[in-house]
C-alpha cells in the first residue's frame, strides 16, 4: 500500500490550503453544503444505529456508534466536499507557508462555515424532522441526551474539547493524503474519526446537525447554540491550525530548515 513521506504530506496539505482558498464563491457554498450534510449523514447513522441498543451495553454502545460516524468525512475526501474543520488545518498552513493570504483564510473559513450550517441544518430538519428520523423514541431520546451532553459543559470545557477534536480531526484528513488507494485514504480516516467520536470531544459541524436536530423537536434554543458554537469554533481551530498545521509546519517546512537542509 502507497504512502507518502511525512515532508511529503506538508507539501500535499499546503497545496491542498491554495486549491481551498482558491475555490470560487459557488463552490465553496456547494461543496461545503455537500461537507456539512455528508458529516450530518454521518452522525444520523450513528444515533439510528445505537439508539435501541440496551443500557447494559454502556460505552460499547458508544464504540459502535463512533465505527460508523467517519462515513461522513470519508464521503468528504472520496466523493468531494469541503469541511471547515479540515479548512482549519490545510489553509492555515498554506499561510504559514506563505502562499495564501490571511484575508483569503478568512473568506473561505466564513463560506465553508456557512454552506456547512446550511447543509446539516438540511440533513437535521428534512431528513431529521420532516422524514420522522429523528422526531420519535428511541431516535428523540437519543438526539436529545446528545445534544444536552454538548451544550453541559462550560465554556473553557467545550474549548479545550473541541481542541481535542480537531487535532484528531486534522490527523485523519493529514493521514489521508499520505494514501494513493481509496482504500488507505479510507482507513487513514476511520481510526482518528472513530477515536474523537468515542472519546466524546465537540466537533463545530457535527455540532450543527446534532443540535439543532433537538431543537427542531422541541428543545432548547438557537441561544444554546450560539453559545456551545463560539467555543468549539475557537477550538476547532486551534486545535487543526495550531497542533496540526503549525506544528508540522515547524516540522518539515520552515524555510531556515529547509536552507539548512
């Protein structure tokens, strides 16, 4: 199985940053409408796989419904879509490298933020609210108790999850450009993926389908929202810019480094 080397893979990700930053407005709204629902898909197929299971099953439940979360980000890398959180880490990397500008990372972070909130609130209200799926027990409970497990924690809780998240977020679509072969691109993605979703961190766009999937039925507010958004944008995006991008950036792609070399 083809792999690239770890210099290899900053290279990749830096071109990976200016393709991104480069995408015109409409496709920045279609492919990250694509991203958001491909991850909303993701975490449906989580709750309708593991919200019968019994009780006694504790976090086994939970691993299982984490196995099939990462069909999301895979729809993503193979079929095409584009990701905020990945955005994180591939166009601020492409800054640090010099090749984009701060302003075009801040225009494609808004766009992909919003065309990712418009594509889960897709997937959360039709697919969620109107098709019934997530609007009767034991589907409801389970979007319910989710929702109330991500909004709980206070603000520097959510931040420093949501650091965690993205760190693992952004390995798996680094790991995924290490592949050649769909099927090691599949594989790079499935362990980090599967490891943030059973662990339990805040993910921003996964956040977008499963809360206001609850609030659709009922619960909560748009404020309660707001107020678990702020904190796990914040940390997604320290946790893909800072301890994916900017460290490997440091690692093999620092131009003193590289004139050493």
């Amino acid at each position: 199985m083809a792999f690239h080397s770890p210099q290899q893979v900053a290279q990749k990700a830096v071109e990976a940053g200016v393709r991104k930053a480069s995408l015109s407005l409409l496709d920045k709204l279609l492919l990250g409408f694509l991203g958001g629902a491909f991850i909303s898909l993701g975490y449906l197929l989580d709750i309708r796989v593991i919200a019968s299971l019994p009780a006694e099953w504790g976090t086994l439940a939970s691993f299982i419904g984490a196995a099939v979360f990462p069909l999301g980000l895979i729809l993503i890398i193979i079929a095409g879509g584009e990701l905020l959180t990945g955005n994180m880490m591939a166009v601020a990397i492409a800054v640090m490298a010099k090749k984009v500008k701060v302003s075009s990372l801040i225009n494609n972070w808004f766009w992909i933020t919003i065309a990712n909130f418009l594509g889960a609130i897709f997937v959360a209200y039709f697919f969620g609210h109107v098709a019934g799926l997530t609007a009767a027990d034991p589907f409801l409970h389970k979007v319910i108790a989710v929702a109330e497990g991500k909004l709980e924690p206070n603000f520097i809780q959510a931040l420093v999850s949501a650091i965690g998240c993205n760190w693992l977020v952004c390995l798996a679509v680094w790991m995924s450009y290490t592949a050649e072969d769909i099927g090691g691109k599949i594989l790079a993605i499935w362990w980090p993926i599967m490891g943030f979703v059973a662990i339990g961190f805040q993910h921003v766009v996964a956040n977008m389908f499963i809360i206001p999937a609850a609030i659709f039925e009922g619960h909560f507010s748009w404020m309660d929202y707001l107020s678990n958004f702020v904190p796990v944008f914040i940390g997604n995006a320290i946790g893909g810019a800072i301890f994916v991008g900017l460290i490997y950036y440091v690692t093999y792609l620092r131009q003193d480094k590289k004139a050493v070399k």
